[in-house]
C-alpha cells in the first residue's frame, strides 16, 4: 500500500492513535528524530512544526516501533493498521 502524503491520510493515522491506548500530542520540541516516545505513559510527540508529510512519516514509524494493541480498534481501522505494516517508507 503506498503512502499517501495527503491531510486525509494524516487524518486516519491519528484515527489510529486516538482508538489506541497511546496518546498523541503536536507540541514545540528539540528532538532528534522529530518525535519523542514516553513509553511509560504512552504518549507520543511529534514536532509541531512539521509538515503533513513529516508528520505522516513520523506516525507510521512511531506505528512501527511501539506495535499498539489492536484490540480497541474499529474494523476499518484493524484492516488500515494491517496494510500499514506492510508499507516500507521511501525516504
């Protein structure tokens, strides 16, 4: 499934953070890779000053790297965060 750098494809990745048990949060940082993972309280924050294809970037990595617990997830979603694993990140 290729990546789509659109607001709606944006929309539907932060769909998938707010049906997970993760919160996420655009805020003003100095990370290094954009973003910052608490694992401990399971907040993710992106950088808020990125763009809609940064942050699509940053959220289907983050997606990859903390796995999140399907079991919330709406049927549509479920099927959207199966292809998603399956899509490679061209840089």
């Amino acid at each position: 499934m290729p990546v789509k750098h659109t607001k709606h494809y944006l929309n539907k990745l932060e769909d998938l953070f707010a049906e997970s048990d993760y919160i996420l949060r655009y805020e003003r940082g100095s990370f290094k890779s954009g973003y910052c993972v608490i694992r401990d309280s399971k907040v993710v924050v992106v950088n808020k000053f990125f763009d809609t294809e940064g942050r699509i970037n940053c959220l289907i990595d983050i997606l990859k790297q903390i796995e999140p617990s399907e079991e919330g997830f709406s049927e549509k979603n479920k099927k959207f965060y199966a292809e998603l694993k399956q899509t490679e990140l061209e840089f």
